[in-house]
C-alpha cells in the first residue's frame, strides 16, 4: 500500500493521485459543473482514501497564471484538502509548478510529455496520464527533504 504519502496533482478536470509503486487513480470532473463538480470530486477522493494511513499529503501549487480559472482552481484545490484533513493527513507539501518540473527533469519549463518520461526513468513504468505522472513526480519529490525545505511551502507537520 502507501508510506503515508499522496502525490495530489489537482485539476478541474482531472485530478491525480499517487500512492507510491503502482497504485494511483484518476478523479474526473467530466462535463459537471460548479457545486455539483465540486462535490462529486471530494467524494471520489473520499471514497479513494478509505482504508489508507496517509500523513502528509504533497500538491502542486496553483498555477495563478490560469486566467479566469484562478477562483474554480482554488475551489477545488480546497476542496480536496478538505477531504484529505478529514481522512488523518496533517501535513501539506505545496510545490511550485516551475519547481517540480526543474527537480522532475531539470528544467522549470518542462512539458507534459517531458513529466512522463520523468515518470519512467525515476519509476521504470508509465502512468496512465499526465496527471497521474505529475502526481507520481510530487509523490516523490515530497519525500526530497531538502528540497521540500528550499523549494515548498509546508503546513502542519
């Protein structure tokens, strides 16, 4: 199972988590909207995190340079913290999206093709999506202690 960490990648659309080795999951928000979008989602995170001793939860940090969808970001990116608190996790690793992909590939301004490939040398398997593969890649950055003190905003502990 887990080590008592997530990599959360949050996403309106979809969002990624990763466990550790093979176990990860995608959480859809489809064509819903709204409220609806928002409930939806946490419950599928809900119902996901059952059974699992999570600690420490690492999420990449919003993307403010997302016109227009600043407000609905961060709605569903509290919205999942939420769910995490509620199921034990206490500490939260927020990693700049410019940062994990300069520690994933070595460069801030990495594609999403150039996360997956990430995802295979450090896993030696590939992820299902792109979301899955930023999830895996904050999995594993999270547990990089240094660079969680120099890079990351951390919460709780």
């Amino acid at each position: 199972m887990s080590n008592g960490f997530v990599g959360l990648d949050t996403s309106l659309s979809n969002t990624g988590a990763y466990f550790g080795a093979d176990d990860f999951a995608e959480i859809k928000g489809g064509k819903r909207r709204g409220s609806l979008r928002l409930s939806e989602m946490a419950q599928e995170l809900e119902e996901l995190l059952e059974g699992r001793n999570l600690h420490t939860a690492v999420i990449e940090g919003y993307a403010f340079g997302a016109k227009s969808r600043s407000h609905r970001l961060g709605e569903i990116g509290g919205a999942l913290r939420v769910v995490l608190y509620r199921a034990g996790v206490r500490k939260f690793i927020e990693v700049p999206p410019t940062s994990l992909k300069k520690w994933a590939t070595g460069f801030g301004t990495a594609s999403k093709d150039d996360m997956v490939a990430a995802v295979l040398s450090k896993l030696g398997h590939l992820v299902p999506s792109h979301d899955v593969a930023d999830a895996a890649m904050l999995y594993l950055a999270g547990q990089d202690e240094g660079f969680v003190r120099d890079k990351c905003t951390v919460e709780g502990g």
